[in-house]
C-alpha cells in the first residue's frame, strides 16, 4: 500500500513539474507578429482580382475611381452576417444606379468554400459573391478575418470605411457613409 501511495505522489509531482516546464516554455516564446496589414480610413483601396460564385472574374481596379465600391467580408457560419444582408441588398438596390457596387467576399476556408453558392442563393444575394478561400484578399484588407467587416471606398480611391461587427441600426450610419461617398467628388483622370 506504501509502494502505491508513493508512486501515485511521484507520478503526480512529475506531472506538476511537466506542467511547470510547459509554461515556462510559453513564457519564453516571441509573441505572436502583429498583423501585417491594418485598414484604416483615408489609405488607398489595393487591387485584387477573384472569382464569384458564378465563376465570373472580379477585379477591384475595373471599378476603382468609378463608382463607390462596398466590400462587405462574411462567411458562410456567421450569423450577423446572415442579419446584415437584408439590409445591404436593400442598400445596394436603392444605390447601384447612382454608382454604389457592393461586393460580398466570403472568407470560408476550403472545407466550406463549396457551400458559398447555395448561402448566397439562401440569403438572395443581388451583388457578386467572391470566393477568398486562399485568404488573398483578406490578407490586403481582414487579415484578422473579422466576419462582418465593412469596408467603403470612395470614387477617389480611399477607403472612407472600416467597421466590423454589425449590430441592428448599423445599418443607418452605413447609408449616411454612402451617401457622403456618393456625392463625394469623384477621381480625377
């Protein structure tokens, strides 16, 4: 019974003592880098090209100084998301023929990247949905893949926007952003 007891108390001090090493071990490694990108207001939007759910090519620059451009970053899990599309594709309709062109870029990862289709068919979404499951895009503009995240861009080129997270109202101070960057003066050629 001794013998028992004291291989229990030894096998419970060498595991007190992995578990002391372990975290000291953690102490001693770098800090994770920061993240290498930060969007902020008043930078230049950078380009990318990518395919939509249809398997059309979107580039930002064929848009770029054209019209004011949403980037709306989602993903297939996301609930707000899903409570903030309503509110985008009444924005986009309402919007599109004055110079607004939203893009929804969905930050799934490969293993969901093929139920993007049918998520944006179930959410009726009117503008394109494009496929970032490499995470090229949201390496220039979400590299913390913060799902929703808003960006606007104004017809200069700049981003005017950045907002992640949506709660219900959002919405309001999102249409009084457009309509700034709309009637905002456009790019000079």
């Amino acid at each position: 019974m001794r013998h028992e007891i004291t291989s229990v108390v030894l096998v419970g001090a060498a595991l007190c003592a992995l578990s002391l090493l372990s975290c000291a071990r953690q102490e001693q490694l770098p800090p994770p880098p920061p993240s290498r990108v930060s969007i902020t207001a008043g930078k230049p939007a950078s380009d990318f090209t990518a395919r939509d759910i249809d398997g059309k090519t979107i580039t930002l620059s064929d848009h770029l100084t054209k019209e004011v451009i949403l980037l709306n970053f989602c993903a297939s899990w996301c609930e707000p998301c899903v409570q903030e599309f309503p509110h985008l594709r009444r924005i986009y309709d309402a919007n599109r023929t004055r110079g607004l062109f939203v893009m929804a870029i969905s930050m799934d990862g490969l293993e969901s990247a093929a139920n993007v289709p049918a998520f944006a068919r179930r959410n009726q979404l009117n503008f394109p949905m494009l496929i970032d499951s490499d995470s090229r895009i949201a390496a220039l503009y979400n590299p913390k893949k913060a799902a929703p995240l808003t960006i606007l861009i104004d017809k200069t080129g700049k981003i005017v926007l950045v907002r992640e997270g949506y709660n219900a109202g959002d919405e309001e101070t999102l249409v009084v952003e457009i309509e700034k960057a709309l009637a905002g003066p456009a790019a000079t050629p």
